[in-house]
C-alpha cells in the first residue's frame, strides 16, 4: 500500500514534467522567433501565461501537501524543492516573452551585423541545452546530470561578459541592434542562472545536500 | 528509617495473621475430605456400589438404589429447573429496568434463603398429597430450589458481558433477541455453568426436601410416580443406625459416592464449556 | 457525485441533556467525510444516530431525518436491523467475538443473519479478509482465535467482519486510537481504498488525521455543526473563526 501522501507528490511531480516540456518549448520558440524574425509574440504570450497559472496550481498543491500531511524529511525537501522549481519553470517563460517581445517591438536580430546573430545563436545554443539539462535532471532526480550543469553555466557567463566587452570594442552602427542584443543577452543568462538554480533543487531534493553551482 | 522498619514489621504481622486464618478456614475443610475419603474407601467395594439396600443392621447388599436414586431425581431436577432458571436469568438481564423484572429478582432473592424443608413441605402438598411419594415430587421441590440460584448466576455472568461484544453483533445487523442468545450467551456460558454446577452440586446434597417427598426406599427405582432411595437419605439413616458396625462403613461409602458425584459433574461440565481458546 | 446520506435536522438526547442541536449536511459518496470536534461536542452521538445505535442507549432521543440513498432511516416503517445492514460500524476499541475464530469473527455478520452455505463463506471470508489487508497474515491460520491478534490486525480484523455483510456505508469511531502510530498509519491508507468502493465517515479526535485521510471534514462544537467542506479548505482557509481556533490548537 502507498502513502497517502504519494498520491499528492505524484500529481505535483507530473504537474512540474509537464511545466517542463511546456516552458522548453517556449524558451525555443521564443529564440528561434528572434533569430529568424519570425512573429511569435502572441503565442509566446499564451504559452508563459498557461505556465504561470500552472506555477500557482503548484504552489496550490504545495500548500495543500504541508497543511494536510505534516510531511518531513525527503517528503519536505521534496515539497520545497518542487515549488520553488515551479517557480524557476514560470521565470523561463517570462524571459521567453520578454525576447519576444524585444523581438516584436525592436525588430529581433535578422537585421543586425553577422557577427551578432552568430554570437547569439551560439549562446542560445548553450542556454537551451541548459533549459533542457535542469528539465531532464529533474524527471530523474540525477544529481550527477544536474552538477553537470556548472561547467555549462561557467562557459555562458563568460559568453555574457565577452559580448559585452567585444560590442564597447566594436560599436556598432544600427543602435536598435546593440539595445535588443544587449537585452536578449541579458534574459538568456538569467534564463541560465534559473537553470542552475533548478539543478541546485534537484541536488537538494535528491540528497538534502545544499550546492552552488555558480 | 525507623518507621520504615516499624512498617515492614506490621507488613510482615499482617501477612502471617492471614495465613494463619487462611489454614483455620482450610482445616475444616481439609479434614472432612480427609476423613471421608479415609473411611469411604474403606468401605468400598464392589456390591456396596451395585446392590440393594439390605434392612438396617444386615450385613452384605450396598446401596446401588441409593445412587441411582439420586442421579434421577437430580438430572429430573435439573431438566426442570435449568431451562427456566436460564431464561429467567436473561429475562432479568436484558429488561433490566422493568417493573416485572425488579419484583422477580426480589422474589428471586427471597426465594433463595427459605429453607429447604419448606420447599420440602411445599412438594409434599402440591404433588405428594395428589400422587403420592415420588421421584417426581422430589424433583420438582429440588427444582424450586434449583431455580434461584441459577437465574442469579445466570443473570450476572450475562451482565458481565461487555456492551462492546453486544454493539459489535448489532452493528452486524443481528436483530437484539438474536444477539442475547447466540453472542452474549456464547461469551457468558463459563459464568452460566458455574451457576448451574454450584446449583446442582448444592441440591445433590440436599435432605430436608427428600424426606417429605421421595420418602426413600430400599429397592431399585420403580417409576417417577414412585418412592426411591438417594444418597443423602441413605447416608442419614445408616449413620443413625444402631447397628453401627455394619452400618456406619456404608455411611462413609455413601458419603464419599456423594462427595465423587458432585466433583464429577464439576470436571465434566468445565470440560463441555471449556473455552476453546484459553 | 451523489449524496448517499442526507442529514435534516438531526437533535438528540440523552435524557432531558440535548447532545446534537439541529445538524443539516450531506454526505457524498464514496468519499472520506471526517467528523471532528473536542470532547463532548457530540460526533459519536451523530455517527451513532446514523445507523440508529444511538436509540439502544436506555433514555436517548432523535429527531430530524437521515436520509440514505432519499429513504429516511427513521421513519416508522424501516426496522433498524435492515439500516444496519446498510451501515456498518467499526468502534474505537477493537472488538472481535473472543470465543471466535479469525473465520468465525469475519464471517459472524453472516451466519448470525442465516447464512449456512460454506463455499459462499468461505468466498466472503477471503474477500473480506483481503478488503482489509489482512488475509496474507492470516491465510494460514483462519482457525487461531480472533483476541490472538495484534492490535492492529485485531482492527482490520473488525472491518473486514464489517465488510463481510456487504454494507454501503462504513462508520467509524475513532478507529484507531487505541492503537499505535504503525498500526494506525495502515488503517489510514486501508480507509482511503475502502472508499473507492464504500462511502466512509469517521468520527476522529485527531485532526492531523482527518486532514490526512478525508476529502470533506465537518466541525461539531458543543452539538452544533459549526463548519462542513472540503478538508482542503478547512485545514488551509477555515471560514469560521471557531473552526480556525480549534484547528491552531487553540482550544480544545
């Protein structure tokens, strides 16, 4: 026989496995909007709204879990975690839409020098692979894919504050592309540092033990 | 400390004043079985157990009618007496508050302590005076005197059940009349047999009744609407005998035949109601 | 989701001292309804009057309507013996016939009602047995007497008992506290299977469990039904502030 209380932490865990396959494609969606040029405003906008509500079921749920079944333990870590991942999960989706919607009000990269959209495409590159890492090591609770991610972290920060150093460097004409890179650069290693803090709470759900990955 | 030691002393004195009183009350008891069993085995034999009562002062016979006479009219007795002072004890238990059931149970009580030669008497008019000296006019005194005594016991080893075990049968949706006679009896029935066994034990022994019912008799049981012989008469004559060679062994053997019965019937009822699960 | 029991103004009494004052609620089925209150506020009244125990106790008095199934259990043509088949009941101190059997305790509802048939026992008894999570620990030895078991097993021992006469609805006083936390913890999970297929209210002095094992939860205080909802609502927003008190611990 289960544990009353399994049932409640089942249907959390499917909750966030589905937060997560939802906020990815968001996160995609909205990048390869503003890489392409394409118009994904209002789709985006639909997607991380969904994603917000479904943060506040979590917490719901959370709430309802401690209230009704004083779980301790692993159970209580477990709880902790998954609400604050919840959390992160939305966060994704907000940055998503805020690319977006640089993207729709400022015109995206399409228009920018080469060297930018490269420079962009390859740290969204990173940052998607990091979006999907957090999600992964969290359905499987493998704090060993979840650690992983610091190296990853590590190399974006350095992409962040490289960028930032080569476009003083190279001042480029268009200012509407040095506004919106800069900006969309900014969200991607935020979106970077939710990552990591997603796998901090899978190392923390797993093993109690409290990591930085930074 | 030195209350501490008084205490221990007073302790020590209060415990060796109820020994002391406990073997005062076992002496008597000790020695009647003692001696019973002392001359009773020695006047044991084969014919005493198997043959007639030969007149006062004869040598050979037994008192082979005298046994058997007990054992009808006790087992008539009980017959009588055991049904009606079971149901009367359920009766009581389960009305417990009702105006009849406290009338019966202050007659009950009253009904216990009339002596049994009044009972004696009361047989003799109501059936001796119609039928004649009978086993059945002894029976139904011995019953009358039966009846109390098991109603009593009977009424409180069902009380004694516990409502938990009569909440749980009528939760199962067993109707109450139900549930008194298959759960609460089954629960009570060691509490019911020792009443039924202390009953018959007690008129198994009993005189005052016989004498003015079955009379007595030397010779083997002749019909219920006859006079019989029985251990207690058997025992009362032969003791008063003036032959007292010949007759006071027969006496003893007839007392210890008495005393053997009654712990017979004791180890055969515990046996029947014995709970199957200690 | 219906309701199977419909409570109308239910008052009771024992004597001339009014224990239950006017109670109105509905109970859904196959759901947990969990009754709570301190002391004396009259939940082991209201269970007892639900399959008309409460009337045994010499004095008590009822009056109001219960409803099973929209057929009022008081009325003058129902025989309380037919409710009670209806309703099971399974009490706060483990109570297995002690000069019966494991087989004999499970299968007692029904031979005391006439049933002789030994296969269909037999069916039942596993059945049963199984419905309360007890058969693997006593498969082999359905013979051994009923107090032989644990305190625990002695419960399951009870329900499945209950179970055997195939009631619609299972009433339970205070289950388990007489028993300790491990045993208790399995009747908790063995009363929410039981209400896949039962409908299940318990009487219960332990809030912690009701919020555990319930979906509705009713508060009684001093005979009056104070509040009645889901459990997650009065465990995390109560709406009285009587109930919000008792459940901080505040009183009672």
């Amino acid at each position: 026989m289960s544990r009353i209380i399994d049932v409640g932490l089942e249907e959390l865990s499917v909750l966030l496995c589905r937060m997560g396959e939802l906020t990815y494609e968001t996160v995609s969606l909205s990048l390869k909007g503003c890489l392409s040029g394409t118009k994904v405003y209002s789709q985006v906008r639909e997607m991380s709204d969904a994603l917000v509500s479904m943060s506040d079921q979590a917490e719901d749920k959370t709430f309802e879990l401690i209230a009704r079944f004083q779980p301790v333990a692993s159970d209580l870590r477990t709880i902790k975690s998954y609400m604050k991942i919840a959390y992160d999960f939305a966060r994704y989706s907000r940055y998503a839409l805020d690319i977006s919607y640089i993207n729709e009000q400022l015109g995206g990269l399409k228009e920018c020098e080469e060297w930018i959209s490269e420079y962009i495409e390859k740290m969204s590159e990173k940052v998607l692979n990091m979006v999907r890492t957090s999600i992964d090591s969290l359905r499987s609770h493998n704090t060993e894919l979840a650690k992983s991610i610091a190296k990853t972290e590590q190399e974006v920060d350095k992409m962040y504050f490289g960028y930032l150093d080569r476009l003083i460097e190279k001042a480029p004409a268009t200012s509407k592309c040095t506004i919106s890179s800069v900006l969309i650069i900014r969200y991607l290693e935020r979106i970077a540092d939710h990552a990591t803090y997603i796998c901090e709470s899978v190392v923390y759900l797993a093993t109690g033990e409290k990591v930085t990955l930074r | 400390m030195r209350s501490y030691r008084f205490r221990k002393l007073q302790n020590r004195i209060m415990i060796s004043l109820a020994y002391v009183a406990l073997i005062i009350a076992l002496i008597p008891l000790a020695s009647i079985l003692i001696e019973t069993i002392n001359r009773g085995l020695s006047a044991m034999s084969f014919s005493l157990l198997f043959e007639e009562i030969p007149p006062l002062g004869q040598p050979g016979g037994g008192i082979g009618p005298a046994i058997q006479g007990t054992l009808i009219v006790v087992a008539l007795a009980s017959i009588m007496g055991i049904p009606i002072g079971v149901f009367s004890g359920i009766y009581l238990a389960e009305f417990r508050q009702s105006h009849i059931a406290s009338v019966a149970r202050f007659l009950n009580d009253v009904l216990t302590n009339v002596p049994s030669i009044v009972l004696g008497i009361f047989g003799w008019a109501l059936i001796v005076v119609a039928i004649g000296w009978s086993v059945i006019a002894g029976a139904v005194a011995l019953a009358i005197m039966m009846i109390p005594i098991v109603t009593r016991t009977t009424e409180e080893a069902i009380k004694l059940v516990p409502m938990t075990i009569r909440e749980a049968a009528i939760a199962l949706g067993v109707p109450q009349w139900k549930t008194t006679l298959t759960v609460v009896l089954s629960s009570a029935k060691k509490g019911i047999a020792t009443g039924i066994l202390l009953a018959v034990a007690r008129i198994s022994g009993e005189t005052a009744p016989l004498l003015l019912t079955i009379l007595g008799s030397r010779f083997w049981f002749n019909g219920f609407t006859q006079p019989t012989a029985a251990l207690p008469l058997a025992i009362f004559n032969f003791s008063q005998s003036p032959f007292r060679a010949v007759d006071l062994p027969r006496a003893w053997g007839a007392s210890l035949i008495l005393i053997f019965i009654v712990l017979a019937i004791n180890i055969i009822v515990r046996y029947a109601t014995k709970e199957k699960y200690g | 989701m219906s309701y199977k029991i419909e409570i109308q103004n239910l008052s009771a009494w024992f004597g001339s001292k009014q224990v239950l004052q006017d109670i109105t609620m509905k109970i859904k089925e196959n759901i947990v309804t969990a009754i709570i209150g301190p002391s004396g506020c009259g939940k082991t009244t209201l269970i007892r009057c639900l399959n008309r125990m409460h009337e045994l106790t010499s004095g008590a008095k009822v009056t109001g309507r219960v409803l099973l199934d929209g057929e009022d259990i008081y009325s003058e043509n129902v025989d309380p013996v037919t409710v009670r088949r209806r309703i099971g009941m399974v009490f706060q101190k483990p109570n297995p016939f002690p000069m019966m059997s494991i087989y004999d305790n499970t299968a007692a509802g029904l031979k005391l009602n006439g049933v002789a048939d030994r296969h269909r026992l037999d069916e039942i008894v596993e059945k049963s047995l199984r419905a309360a999570h007890l058969w693997n620990e006593v498969k082999l030895e359905l013979g051994k007497s009923g107090a032989s078991l644990s305190g625990g097993q002695q419960q399951r021992l009870c329900i499945a008992r209950a179970l055997a006469i195939e009631p619609e609805v299972i009433l339970m006083d205070e289950p388990t506290s007489a028993l300790d936390p491990t045993a208790a913890a399995k009747i908790e999970q063995l009363i929410r299977v039981l209400a896949e297929d039962y409908t299940v209210i318990i009487v219960t002095h332990n809030m912690q469990q009701a919020a555990r094992v319930s979906d509705f939860t009713a508060f009684l205080y001093l005979g009056r039904l104070v509040e009645y909802g889901s459990t997650k609502d009065i465990f995390e927003n109560p709406k009285s502030e009587l109930t919000e008190k008792y459940i901080t611990g505040e009183f009672g």
